[in-house]
C-alpha cells in the first residue's frame, strides 16, 4: 500500500531530508509516516540533509525500534535550531506540551545536551497525533542524544556511542592560488588546509610567504562511520615546501598524553611568536618610516604591518602574555595591547569589537582570540594594524617574529618514544618525495 505523509501542521519553509526512509515493521502492520519540516530562515539544504543524515543513521535506536512497533500515525518533525532559539521556543512553536518539555529537562542526559543549542543543530521530534514521543539530537559525530516515551508514560534519555574507524591517507598539492584551493584538490576538507597552516604558523607567513608552486605532503587521518568517511582527524605528519625551503612536522603524543608537532629531529615547532596574527589573511601594507598616511594625506611613519581582511574576521594572540590595555585609543579606534615577557608589548587596532571574557590584566595565551576586524578609528577599510614594540622602540613586525626562539625539544627520556612513534610517518612522506621528485632545499 502506498502511503503519504500527512501535511504538517508547523509553519515553516519545508526542508526535503533526503533519504530518510519509511519505518516498517514485519509483525505489524504498521508504518512510521516522515514529515521533514525546517523552521529557520533560509535554511541551506544539504545542510538540513546532513545533519539528517547523522541524526538518523547511527544505527537501529531505541527510538526507532519503538517506531517501528508502535504502528501508523507517527509523525517525524525535524528542526534546524535559528539564531537565539531556545528549546521552550521550540515546543511552542510545534505546539508540544511544555510539560514535556519540563519533564524531558528533568533528566540529567537530556539537560545538558539540549540547554546549549546552536544555529544550525537539528532537532528530530517523533510524534502521535497532539502527543510527544521521542526526540533525537546528534551530539557529535560518534554520540546521538535519544529521548523516548517509555510504556509507563515516562521519559528515558540515553546518549547512543556509535564508534568511528580512523584510517590513515596520504596526499599533496601544489599551490596555484591559495591553500584552500589546493587542499580540495588534494582531497582534504577546508578545515584540514587550515590546520595545516596553524601546523607550520611558526615559520610561514600564509599571507605574505606563500608562493604558486609551493607544494605539501600531508598525513592524516580520516574518520569513517560504517565504512564511510565523515570527517577528516587529526594531522599526523606534514611537508611544505615554501619558495624552495622544506619544513617538516611530526604529531607527537608525549608520556603525559599531550600531542605536539616537532621537526623530525624532535625540535619543538613551537616559537615564542607567531609570524602572523591572522589566518590565511593579506597583507595591504608594509612597516614603513616614511609612508603617506591614506586619511591624513600627510608623510606619518607606518610603525605596523596591516592585515586586510573581512570585518568579523578572528585575530589572534600572536604571543603569551598579559592585556595591558582594551579600549578606545585615538586613531587606532578599538585596540588591544599584550606584554610579553622581554618587555616587548604587541598592538592590535581598528578592530570592530573584542573577544569576551577578556579584561585588563588577564593572562591570554598565544593563539588565543582576542578581537576581531573590523575598521573603527583612521581607516579606509576593514583590516588588522598590527605593531611590534620592544623597550618603547617600533621594530617591523614580520622581521622581529621571524627571530623567535623555538620551545622546548622532546626530553631525552623520550626520544626512544618519539622515534618509535614517528619513523613510520616519516617514512609516509619520503615516499610521496621520491614519488613525486620534488627538488628540495633541507631547512
């Protein structure tokens, strides 16, 4: 018998969730009825398609096996969570019964997994006529949140533990416009040519050092869920061969469990600074004693480095320090200033706001973000200025953060382990070297 779904009574924009499949059951007759319904604005489609696709396949749940017996007039609701959403917006919205809603709270798994929701997340409501009976909600890619009505009228919440196989791959690129680019050529997701640059941030500057013919070999790992990849891991090991200079990493876990990346002579990679403040940004202007100010039209020494990037765009601490200042400072308009040991300080300005949670005199650690772009005091368009000041005195960023000191090496005691645990990945990237003949020069 063919059956269809019946028309859903939430208003919305409905969102088409490609292969959810008809629930059938072989010792009833009985079908459970999907009605794929988006709440939110503008919902992007293979967005709602893949959150459905890791809400629903993780295997037979307790929700679905109780689906699956409870015969035909089921109903599937599945919301993508909006901007400011709440989950008492939500019931209201479906017309759910809010003391659902409270006794579903009740239960510690279900609390903690449902208070935090973020724009995007989906929500899979299963539902008989007016009545509320489960509810899905992934909350990674190896753990769904289930909650269901149990044959006493009470609600049971479990967090279902789906484990991921991880398989190791190798692959490369070559640098034709940005690492993005070639990162998706090569088969790696953008996150992936991200962390490849956080990788190597020490020592290439990816917006000022990058070069067309660059090239990287990349060890990694993907992560599959029954037989199918559903996102990339971690890093493992990594080349980048920048303006005929090779750099090589190695992921190393140490005997306290904490991961590093190390030249393969196990040299920490890690220096005192960053060479640049931002990810993957350009840079629009250089340090320069002598330029022409673009607003006041005047000869004004340029004491910085400008990033130009969109306004929104992350900026980070380019070293470990404390935050002297937070605030407004005449044609810098939002500023940062950091002191880092030395008695150097690093100056962040023109940002549109600042990260939360930051205030004078708090520790803030290399990396950290700490504002955002934006174009606030003298300036002609969104972008980071950055200065370098040691002992009161402007030095050129991009040369200063160059000289930076690396962190400490692997301890003698386990260098036995760190051979042990990086020879095979080594081994990865010199066969990608000799077959690909790349001509290098050893850094």
């Amino acid at each position: 018998m063919a059956l269809t779904s019946p028309p859903s009574k939430v208003r919305g924009s409905m969102v088409p969730l490609r292969g959810m499949q008809l629930l059938c059951c072989a010792a009833v007759v009985g079908v459970g009825v999907h009605v794929g319904v988006g709440l939110g604005h503008r919902t992007d489609t293979a967005r709602v398609a893949m959150g459905a696709f890791e809400a629903t396949h993780q295997g037979e749940s307790a929700v679905d096996a109780a689906l699956q017996a409870a015969g035909a007039g089921l109903s599937e609701i599945s919301v993508v969570v909006r901007r400011n959403d709440t989950l008492d917006q939500i019931f209201r919205r479906l017309e759910l019964s809010l003391a659902d809603l409270a006794d579903i709270r009740a239960l510690d798994a279900a609390r903690q997994a449902l208070d935090r929701l973020r724009p995007g997340d989906l929500l899979t409501f299963f539902t008989r006529g007016e009545q509320l009976v489960g509810l899905k909600r992934p909350l990674s890619l190896s753990q769904t949140l289930h909650v269901e009505r149990n044959d006493t009228d009470q609600f049971v919440a479990n967090v279902e533990e789906v484990p991921l196989q991880r398989k190791v791959v190798t692959t490369g690129g070559t640098i034709e416009s940005t690492l993005i680019a070639a990162g998706n050529m090569a088969g790696m997701r953008e996150v992936t040519s991200l962390e490849l640059a956080e990788v190597f941030r020490w020592d290439v500057d990816f917006a000022l050092d990058l070069r067309v013919d660059d090239s990287f070999t990349l060890v990694y790992e993907q992560l599959l869920r029954d037989g199918e990849v559903v996102a990339d891991g971690n890093i493992l090991a990594a080349e980048f061969i920048n303006d005929g200079k090779r750099y090589r990493a190695v992921r190393y876990v140490n005997a306290a469990g904490k991961a590093d990346f190390y030249t393969p002579a196990g040299v920490s990679l890690r220096k005192a600074f960053l060479k640049s403040p931002m990810q993957l940004s350009r840079i629009s202007s250089v340090f320069n004693p002598r330029r022409k100010h673009p607003v006041l039209n005047t000869i004004r020494a340029h004491r910085g480095v400008d990033y130009a990037a969109p306004t929104g765009t992350p900026v980070r601490a380019a070293g470990a320090g404390r935050l002297e200042f937070r605030g407004v400072k005449g044609g810098f308009g939002n500023v940062i200033e950091i002191a880092h040991a030395g008695k150097v300080v690093t100056r962040y300005g023109h940002l549109s706001r600042f990260a939360s949670g930051l205030a004078t005199g708090s520790r803030v650690e290399q990396g950290q973000v700490i504002g955002y772009v934006g174009m606030t005091g003298l300036a002609t368009g969104p972008h980071l200025h950055f200065e370098y000041i040691k002992r009161g005195v402007f030095i050129d960023p991009q040369k200063a953060m160059r000289r930076g000191e690396p962190g400490p090496p692997v301890p003698a005691s386990e260098r036995g382990a760190f051979d042990l645990q990086t020879a095979p990945l080594l081994a990865e990237l010199n066969a990608r070297q000799s077959a690909t003949g790349a001509a290098l020069v050893a850094r």
